[in-house]
C-alpha cells in the first residue's frame, strides 16, 4: 500500500502536476480574468478551495467600514480593545475558534447577527446599543473590528452587512478581511481557548 502511494506521489510530481490543487472559481461569477500585456493575454486562474464557499473577498466590506491590516489591528487593540471602547470580533464558529484566533478576540458566530435570530436584540445591547429593538442609540456602542478565517472568507462581509443592516454605524465597525489564517501566516502568535 506504502509502495502503490509512494508511486502516486512520484507520477504526480514528475507529471508537473500537484496532487491536491484543483481548479476552483475566483467568485462566485468569475472563474478566471484575462487582460492584455505587451500584446500577450494573460490569464489569473485559481487552485484550492472551492468557491462558494471560499470565495476570494474584495478588499472593502460595505460603503463607510474601513479595512484594516495587520499592524492597524494591533493598534486598535492597544488603543480600544484595551480601553473597554472597542472589541475585535471573530465571527467563525466555536470549535474553530476555540482552536486558535488572534488575540484578545471574541467569538461571536456569523449566525447571531442574523435579522431572525430572536437574541439579535441582547446581542446588539451586549455591543452597547441601547434600545435595540425600538429606536436604537449607538451613541455608546463598541467600535468593532470583525474578522473571519480570511480573504476568501465571506462571513466577515456577511456579519458586516447584518450590523448595518440593524443600523450600527459604519463608522464604528472596521474589516479585517487577512482574518485568522493571514494572521497565522504572518507568524503572529494565536491564543487558544480565550
């Protein structure tokens, strides 16, 4: 059996090809982009994960929320997380994120920003909104910055556009569309358990 692999692993290295990338879309629209240069076509295809679901996020979330990079991150840790005003808010599910986020982060899954969930209310009031569910003052909400696993993550956008949606201030939510995995790929340390 060891054999028979070690004869996969070899036939696909020497055919040039990788033995777990596989064609997968860009977007949900595009599966490849094609532009000119210096008369040649070129072509941006992709391998990997599957889209949808993972799916390769624009750089900006909704009108008004700024996205941020990894340094900015760390300094709204240092400037609001650290003072009660803001909270990084990592937004995949409990087991993934029991497993290791960025620091200093809370889970808060995709799922209770939704418009049906019944507890939207108490969550919305836990950010500092007052009167939730009848006319609504941000006035002392959380500036938030929320995060998923990463650039083809589309659960960031998607709990984004809910806060929105519930009239949360553009102004107070920012996207850190790298998410976990551009985080750990960068060598940044992940706590676990938090």
């Amino acid at each position: 059996m060891v054999s028979v692999r070690r004869a996969v692993i070899a036939a696909s290295i020497a055919a040039g090809s990788p033995l777990i990338a596989q064609s997968a879309a860009i977007t949900e629209s595009a599966s490849a982009f094609s532009f000119t240069m210096n008369g040649a076509e070129m072509t941006v295809t992709r391998s990997g994960p599957s889209c949808p679901s993972s799916c390769i996020q624009p750089m900006t979330a909704a009108a008004g929320v700024e996205t941020l990079g990894e340094l900015e991150v760390i300094g709204f840790l240092q400037k609001f997380v650290s003072t009660g005003s803001g909270l990084l808010v990592d937004v995949r599910m409990p087991g993934t994120f029991s497993s290791g986020s960025v620091p200093g982060a809370v889970n808060v899954p995709v799922a209770t920003f939704l418009p049906d969930n019944p507890y939207r209310a108490d969550l919305l009031s836990a950010l500092g909104v007052v009167n939730p569910e009848s006319s609504p003052s941000f006035a002392g909400a959380f500036s938030l910055v929320i995060f998923g696993s990463g650039p083809d993550d589309g659960t960031a956008r998607d709990a984004i556009q809910h806060l929105l949606g519930a009239g949360y201030p553009a102004n107070k939510i920012k996207y850190y569309r790298g998410g976990a995995s551009t985080w750990s790929a960068l060598g940044l340390n992940i706590s676990v358990g938090q």
